[in-house]
C-alpha cells in the first residue's frame, strides 16, 4: 500500500530545508567576510615589550605578534608569552604592566570602560586625575577603581587575588561587594572572599622596577617592613610567578639584604608562618647604549637647487619611551637650531640651511627611575655644489637573465640625488650606444622592461633631470646578458641540488636535466601569477588585480592574504575567502607605499592543501627612490655573474 506522507512530517521537512538554506546563507556571508583593521578605535599603545607580545582583534581568530610603539585598538585582546612582558598606555593614562603567560580583553567604547582578565599577572595604575572608573571582571568578580594603583593575579585553578598598593578599589563577588584600601588584599576562591592586612609590606625593588645594567650581574638591594609579628620568615626570589623554582631563598633575612642576580626577570616575595606579601616582579637588563649612524660623522651634504632633507638614523633603546632629536650650531647646544621629539628610531628634517650643524639623540625613558640616554655628538655640513652627483648604477649589472625572468623579474634600479625627479634611460645592445633598444623617460628610479630581448649581451645607463630641468652626466655603463630560457631552468635546477657550475654537467647530463625539468613542469610550477616580485605602480590606479592559478577541484577555496612587510615584520592588511582565481582590491588606501607580500592557500573540506608566497613593491606618485632593500625583496633569488 502506498504511504502519503502526512502535514506534520511536511512541516518538518519544510523546517530542515529553510535551516539548511539559512545556514548556507551564514557560510557564504562568512566566506566573503574582509577583515579591515583600518576602521578601529586606538586605545592606546605598547610603551615597552619584552619577548613575544600577541594581539587578536575581536572579528579575527589570527593572533598577530605587536613590537614596540604597537596601537592598541577597542576590544583587542592581549597575550603575553612565557619570559615576556609588555607596558601598555592607554589614551586617557592608564598604565597597565602585563607580566609572562598572562591574558586580557580591552573594551573602552561607551560609559563603562571594562578590563576583562583571563589569567596571570597585571599591574593598573590609574592617574589621579582620572574622571572614570575602570572596571575590571575577573572570575565572576567586578572590580572598579578610579584612581591608584592594584596588582591582580588569576590563578589556573580561577583563584583571584587583589593587592591595592595606592588609592582603593571596590570588588563585588556573588552579591557582596567590598571597599578594598591600601596595604590591603582580597582573595576570592569560588563563593569566598576574604579581605585582609598585607603582612609585610615590599619596600624595593618597587614593582616593575628595572635596573639597567652594564655588566652581566648586579647586586641587588632588597628592602622590606613587616606589618605583622611572625615566627618564621624568608625571602624567596624566582624566575617563576608560582614560585614552583627558586633563585634564592634567605631564611630569616634582615630588612635589607643585597643579592647578586644575572641578567633576567624576576619576582620576589617575603613568606611566612602569618601570611605571604605580594609578589612583585623586577628587571635586570643589559643596558643599551644609545649611538647615532645617520647622518655619517663630517659627512658633507651637498645640493644644487633644492635644499636637503637630512636623514637622522640611531639604534633602538627598548627602555626609551620616545627620542629627542637636537640640531645646533654649536657643539655645546647652546642655541638649538631644530628640535624633534619621535617615537621612532629615525627621522628626515627639512628645515635645515647650508652652514655646519652638530646633532644628538637623548632618550626619553619609560620610567622616571631609568637614567636618560644621550648619543655621542656628531657633525654635518650642508654645502650647494655646482654639479648634480651622477645616478649610482645598482642592478642589473654583471649578471645572466633568462629571457622569462628579464620580463618577469628583471627591473633595472639606480641610486640618485634627490634633487632628480626625471630619468632618461637608454638600453642598448651596443656599448657606444650608437643605437638605442630603449630611450625613454622615466619619473622613478627604476625601469620595468615589457618586452623580451633576444639572447646576447647588453648595456645601459640614466641620466637625471632636476625639477628646473637641469641635467646630470649619465651614470656608468652597466652590462648584463640574456641567456637561453631553458639554460637559465637548468641552471635553477643546478643550484638547487648543490651543483657548482653548468660548465661542469656533460651534454648528456644537461639533456636529461632538461628532460626531468619538462616532466615535472606541473608538479614544480608556482600557481600566482601576478604580482610577482615586481613593482607595482599604483599612480592614478583605482584597484590592484591579484591572479593566480584555477584548481581543477571546483569544490576547493581560496583564502587571500595580503601583507606589509616593511621594518622586517609581517602584518596582514586585508583577508578574503573566494572561489573565484582572482581577485580585484580596490581598498588602496590600505597599501601605501613600500613592501608588501600576499598569500594564497587552497582550502579543500576546510583543510589547507598548498600556500604559496609572493612578493611585489607599491609606488605611488610621491614616490622618489626605490630604496636598495626594497630592490633585494624583490630581487630573483638565482643570479649568475657573466663570464668573461
């Protein structure tokens, strides 16, 4: 007999085909999501880290690893690996001091300005002058302050413990709240809160506290008071929070008591048969010497029309908060002709005459406590010349192209004046250049070929033209040969399984070289297309096309990755999941001028199958000189020198 199928189980049938439409709907809304880091509120910045510091921003599971000098951004959450330790300064003055395997959440957006502490260790200091209460959930407790200082610790086992060392702070846990004031501590485990008298109070080193150092070893002094009578006391130093192992333990101590420590982190602690202070950390670091290097020491700027912007350059302090910049006259400093405060380890002044100028960097430490740092003084000059300096030659000069790479890869690069905003570049296959393959003008220090030469050897040179169209000498002669596509493969191949020269392989050799090279061409080939290792120049562009190869899975993703890489780090810009082998960016804005990389990994079943890397340089129209470490980023990683 033939069953009909009843309105109930209709109904249920309908149901499941709306939820799977619905969440169908939700993956694909997902799948197309873009991630914009460009669009938050700063918060703050990191003033100080130690070791590795990560950030993961509320819409993003990615965790990014943050230097120094980082912004911090609303609803960020901040981690802190093992032996690592970071200061944060948030806008309004809040210095928050996270110690080694700790984690928390920021939300500063509306009326309640909230901390959220998932574990380890944080020190808040709030300025007196705060106008709101910050509020800081932990534990299922609430806790608020205003002003003062507290140091907090989540335990693994979701024990939490308040120290207030300035001010006082209010904690609510399961209904009851309490008004905590200094010398105090509450502790709260589970539906318990105990609220107590610190026992012994630590004098110095005061929390945080860092000692900056020339040797290796420091002695450091250790002072305390006790609040309470005891029977048994010591005092207990570890590179730990737990204290799980000691550095030194002192049975009985005096109330000052020097130890010499080597360099590194530490906390201390008194203990004893009454009770245990709060343990506060410290920071023994080799001490960093602040030196200029830019501009070189009786360097002698020159210029023809167009005064200089003169570039200041020093080593990294990572105890300085920010530098200050001193330009004088006289190398006393007694009238200083040019002052500039940054956060960053250089700077270009432009406001300078010609005359003999003397200049010094002084720190700006992170800490009243930590002694300034000044650079030893150095000296330039700034003299007008009558000649422009003739554009410097740097690639490609003395090497061997394959006829792909020379398209591909091949950008010819020179070093010039500043004050040569014009090139006029000539590539010849003659070295009187008594014709020309290539005899145009360029506004940019480098020239990307868009056509293929044929095999042989060629030369070229630039000539540079300032704004008022005043002309250099031309530069030297450089020279570079094209080779054979399927000897430049070869030679690839050579130097990848450790093969010196082709001039060593036989002719029989070379053949089945060639042979395996054909025969693996699928498996080897890269699958992104464009850019690749070249510049991109983005004047007057509205958006930026990024192809790679089609799988031949229709079933599989793609997820886009694009990164800056300037200052040697790597922070993603824009991500985008698509099925399509392409994709059109037209969010600009994002990629400014300098290096930047992207990346593609196949997703098949939500698993990676293949990532692939490639690399490119963005010019913009301002954009006056590609710099010499730009040009190595981009650079082919096999080169050959021509033989004679």
């Amino acid at each position: 007999m033939r069953r009909t199928t009843s309105k109930n189980e209709r109904t249920i049938l309908l149901l499941l085909l709306l939820s799977a439409i619905f969440f169908v709907v939700l993956f694909f809304i997902d799948l197309n999501k873009k991630i914009d880091i460009s669009k938050r509120s700063i918060i703050g910045s990191v003033e100080f880290k130690n070791n590795i510091i990560q950030r993961k921003f509320d819409d993003h599971m990615v965790w990014e690893t943050i230097k120094k000098d980082s912004q911090i951004t609303n609803r960020d959450t901040i981690r802190s690996d093992s032996f690592s330790d970071a200061l944060i300064v948030l806008n309004d003055g809040t210095k928050i001091n996270m110690d080694e395997n700790s984690m928390f959440y920021l939300d500063i957006s509306g009326e309640d300005q909230t901390l959220d502490l998932s574990s380890g260790n944080i020190n808040i200091r709030k300025s007196e002058n705060s106008q709101e209460d910050l509020k800081i959930k932990s534990s299922g407790s609430i806790i608020s302050m205003r002003d003062g200082e507290l140091n907090l610790n989540r335990q693994s086992d979701g024990v939490l413990t308040m120290h207030v060392e300035k001010g006082s702070a209010s904690i609510t846990n399961k209904g009851r709240t309490e008004n905590v004031t200094s010398g105090n501590v509450a502790e709260i485990d589970g539906n318990s809160m105990e609220v107590k008298k610190v026992p012994f109070s630590l004098e110095y080193p005061a929390n945080n506290k860092i000692f900056p150092i020339k040797p290796d070893r420091h002695k450091v002094i250790f002072k305390w008071e006790p609040k309470e009578t005891y029977k048994d006391v010591s005092l207990e130093i570890s590179r730990s929070s737990d204290f799980s192992g000691l550095v030194k333990k002192i049975e009985y101590p005096k109330q000052t008591e020097e130890i010499e420590l080597p360099l590194g982190s530490y906390y201390w602690r008194i203990n004893s048969d009454v009770g245990t202070s709060p343990r506060y950390r410290f920071h023994v670091y080799k001490e960093s010497k602040v030196n200029g290097k830019l501009p070189l020491d009786d360097v002698i700027l020159t210029f023809v029309e167009k005064l200089p912007a003169v570039a200041f350059q020093w080593n990294e302090n990572p105890l300085a908060k920010d530098y200050v910049l001193e330009i004088a006259e006289d190398k006393k400093f007694n009238k200083l002709s040019s002052m500039h405060t940054t956060k960053t380890n250089s700077i270009a002044v432009d406001n300078l005459n010609q005359g003999n100028y003397y200049w010094r960097v002084k720190t700006n430490p992170i800490t009243s406590d930590i002694p300034e740092q000044v650079t030893p003084v150095k000296s330039f000059k700034i003299q007008k010349t009558n000649d422009f300096p003739v554009p410097e030659i740097v690639r490609p000069n003395g090497i061997d192209l394959g006829q792909d790479e020379y398209v591909q890869n091949g950008i010819f690069a020179w070093n010039n004046s500043d004050e040569l905003i014009r090139f006029r570049f000539q590539l010849s296959n003659d070295k009187n250049f008594a014709n020309y393959i290539v005899n145009e003008s360029v506004n940019r220090n480098f020239y990307k070929p868009s056509s293929k030469l044929n095999k042989g050897v060629y030369y070229w040179r630039v000539q540079g033209f300032s704004a008022s169209g005043r002309e250099s000498d031309f530069s030297s002669i450089a020279r570079f040969k094209i080779i054979d596509q399927e000897e430049w493969d070869l030679r690839a191949k050579e130097s990848l399984i450790g093969e010196t020269s082709s001039l060593e392989i036989s002719e029989n050799q070379k053949d089945s070289e060639l042979q395996k090279l054909k025969e693996n061409e699928l498996t080897q080939k890269k699958f992104l297309k464009s850019p690749m290792n070249t510049v991109v120049d983005l004047s007057g562009k509205k958006e930026l096309r990024f192809d790679w190869e089609q799988s031949k899975d229709p079933n599989e993703l793609y997820l886009i990755t694009i990164f800056n890489e300037e200052s040697g780090l790597k922070k993603p810009v824009y991500q985008a999941k698509t099925k399509n082998n392409y994709l059109t960016f037209d969010k600009l804005d994002k990629l400014g001028e300098g290096k930047f990389s992207w990346e593609v990994s196949v997703l098949s079943k939500n698993k990676v199958t293949r990532t692939e890397k490639g690399n490119f340089v963005v010019a913009l129209t301002k954009l006056k000189s590609l710099k010499p470490e730009d040009i190595e980023f981009i650079s082919p990683s096999v080169l050959y020198k021509e033989e004679d």
